[in-house]
C-alpha cells in the first residue's frame, strides 16, 4: 500500500501540484468558521454571520463551474492565478473594512467566493498528463479524496491558532495571503503552464450537455445533503449531552474513517467498470448513515461515525473516475468544478433542512436525514444506470481499469474527441498532456 503510494509521490511534479493545490484551498477550506469568527469579533450577530457565510457560499457554487470552463477556454495560469488574487483581495477589503458598512461587507465577501479558483477542478484535470499511468492516476483520485479530509480537518484548526496568536482579521488575511502563494505554486509548474484542453464543441451547456455528468451530480448532491445534515445533527446530539466536545469527536470520527477507507481503496486497481463500482460504493455509504438513526452513547456513537465515513472517501475517488469518463470533450476542467458546486450546495441544503427537523422530531430523525440522502443518492444512481452506461461514456477517456494496472495514457483520434459513439470502448483523452 504505502509503495503504491510513495511511487506516486515520486512522480516529477506530484508533490508540489498536490501541496500547491491543498495550501491554495484553505481560504475555501476555512471561510466558513473565519468569516463567523471574524464577524463575531466585529460584534456582529450569529444572524449577520450566517448569511455573510452563505453568501460566500453560494458565490463560489456560481463562481466555480464559471471559472472551471474559462480554464478549459484559456488554460490554467490565466485563469486560476487572477482568480485567487481576487478572491483573497476581495477577503481582505472584508477583514480591514469590518461591517460597519454592510454594502462593502457583502460586495467584498461576495467577490471572495465567485473568484475562488477552481484548483480541485484542475488538479484532476492535471493528474493524467504527470502520471502516465492509469492505475496511477485512479490511486491519485483516492489520494486526492483523502487529501479533501486532512484539508477540512487541518484548515480550521489553523484559522483558531491565528485567532489565538494574533486576532480574526489576521486570520483572514493570512489563510487568505497562503491560498495566493499555494495557487501560485501551481500555475508556475510546467504541467500547469503547458496543459491545454482538448478541443470542444461550442455549446453554451458545455459539459452540463453529458447525461451521464447530470446523473452523477443529481446523485452527489444527496450525498452533500447527507454531510450537511450529519454536521448539524452531531451538535444536537452533542447538545443533548451537556458536552459540545462531543460533535468534534463524532465528525473526527467520521473524517478519520473516510481518511481510512479512501488509503485502502487507492491501494489497489480495481477491475470492472466504474460506474457500476460506483453504485455499489454508495450503496455502502448510505448503509453506512442508517445506524446512525439509533443514537447510541457517545462512545458507540463515535465507532458509528467512524464506519459510516468509511465509503466516503471511495465512493468520492470513484466518483472522479466517472466525471473524467463522462465529461465531453474540452469540458474536464469545468465538470470537476460542476462536481465540486453540487456537493456543496447539497451540503447546505442539508444544514438547511435538518434544523427543522431537529426541533420537530429530535436527535434520530436528524440523523435520518442523512440516511434519506444516502438513500437518495443510491437511487438517482440506479434510476439513471441507462445514461451512466460505459455506451455513454465520452471517447478518450479513462479506460476500464486491469489488473496491474500498468496501461500507459492513450491518445484517440482527433477526428472522434466530441463523437460520443464513435468509439466502442472509452480510452484515455488525447488533451490531458504536457
């Protein structure tokens, strides 16, 4: 397992555009609890600071798949390197100007998130260029799952230690100042500054013109409702103990498993095709949810958490594999960003519509929200198996994984790149070079 791992590192490139892309996310990773804190510490209410976070939020939903297609048009250096220069000005105005004035409070945070730029996006837009190799580029996917726990875990730890040493607006500016750095660190490599989207069909949909694309969010989506409404509910719970440190174990538990299952999953190169592996992962994952409807103690709570993350950070990696798969061509970069906006707003959907549950029905039903999501998700994916079909799946494109895994990176014909049918077995994309 940790060879696997450590020949990926070894790749010319891997390490900084993986570090790069991590450090360039923190401001993402942190706005939510760095803009509550900040706006707390203004003297502003928890009211104030919700919506400043949603509008962040829903600023960068918008601004992702945008600035994933103007990548995929004009490349990444010219795109991803302003974008985030935006983002932390736009983040700094906020944390010098405070919220006396609430037109500059909401146009600066509101700049923050539609640049945030869509570095997920092009890292695995990147991966096949440095790797080569397919099972490489699948064991990178499951890298890159697990590094979304650590980034989520690490960030805010982070942000409180500023807080602590200096104040909330130096947190701000330094999460933000590190996220410019990180960025920049990709965009100056020579995968970034050399990569180039395939050619694509102009089409004003753009990747939302895939079927197999729809299905995958329409399925992601319940799985961030299940996230959303797990986080909410893990504070009722802890609530209802007198313990608030009791939520913190039970989303550590439920990182560290996804953290667990994502280093065993990218261990190995799974057979078959992806799409069904897909179902079959997030069957689990909703399964996983379900036992959580039974509220147990703290401890035996925690263990839940911890298995019901356990498919997580698979079901995430698999799910990379697909978008790659279905995506049409010259649309990856935007498909990623696509992928990464509909999980997101899930998960505020799922903060959104477990409160009421929570104060309705109680501690169990909240948690079933999560298990319905999970449940969802399986059911989107089996209603739409038809378009998720390897028939349907884009030509030069991932292709089905073999043992041993060894396959080099395969060029189709040009002639073919926005024919969805005229190949009939996916192969790797001809676009995805240096």
């Amino acid at each position: 397992m940790a060879t696997g791992y450590a020949e990926l590192l070894r790749a010319k490139h891997a390490v900084r555009l993986l570090a790069g892309t991590l450090v360039g996310r923190l401001p993402n990773a942190t706005a939510a609890l760095a803009i509550v804190l900040f706006v707390r510490a203004e003297g502003g209410s928890y009211t104030l600071a919700g919506v400043l976070s949603a509008v962040y939020g829903l600023a960068t939903a918008v601004g992702q798949p945008s600035l994933g297609r103007a990548v995929d048009l004009y490349g990444q250096p010219r795109v991803m390197f302003p974008a985030a220069v935006l983002s932390a000005l736009g983040m700094g105005v906020f944390a010098l100007a405070g919220i006396a004035d609430p037109v500059v409070s909401y146009g600066a945070v509101l700049v923050a998130g539609l640049f945030t730029p869509p570095l997920e996006g092009g890292l695995r837009a990147l991966w096949p260029s440095v790797l080569k190799r397919q099972d490489r580029v699948h064991a990178a996917y499951a890298l890159d799952a697990v590094a979304q726990e650590v980034i989520f875990a690490v960030g805010p730890l982070l942000v409180t230690l500023l807080v602590a040493w200096w104040n909330e607006a130096a947190a701000l500016l330094v999460i933000n100042a590190l996220g410019v750095l990180g960025a920049l660190s990709v965009v100056v490599s020579p995968p970034s500054r050399n990569w180039r989207s395939e050619p694509r069909e102009a089409h004003w949909l753009g990747a939302l013109r895939s079927g197999g694309l729809l299905a995958l969010l329409g399925a992601f989506f319940f799985v961030g409702l299940a996230l959303g409404s797990i986080a909410v509910a893990a504070v009722a719970y802890a609530d209802g103990y007198g313990d608030s440190l009791i939520s913190s174990y039970l989303l550590s538990a439920l990182g560290a498993g996804a953290l667990v299952g994502g280093v065993l999953y990218g261990a190995r190169v799974w057979p078959g095709r992806p799409e069904n592996r897909l179902q079959v992962l997030v069957a689990a994952l909703a399964a996983g949810y379900l036992p959580l409807l039974l509220v147990p103690g703290p401890v035996a709570m925690t263990a839940l958490a911890g298995l019901s993350g356990l498919f997580l950070a698979p079901a995430l990696a698999c799910s990379f594999v697909v978008v790659d798969r279905h995506a049409p061509a010259g649309t990856v970069t935007e498909a990623f960003s696509w992928l990464v906006t509909t999980f997101g707003v899930g998960a505020a959907a799922g903060t959104a519509v477990v409160g009421p549950v929570l104060e309705e029905a109680g501690t169990a039903a909240g948690f079933g929200v999560a298990g319905a999501g999970g449940v969802a998700a399986f059911l989107v994916l089996l209603a739409t198996r038809g378009v998720l079909s390897p028939r349907t799946a884009a030509p030069g494109r991932l292709p089905d994984p073999v043992p041993g895994g060894g396959a080099p990176v395969k060029a189709e014909s040009p002639a073919n790149e926005n024919d969805r049918h005229a190949a009939p077995e996916p192969g790797f994309r001809t676009g995805h070079k240096a």
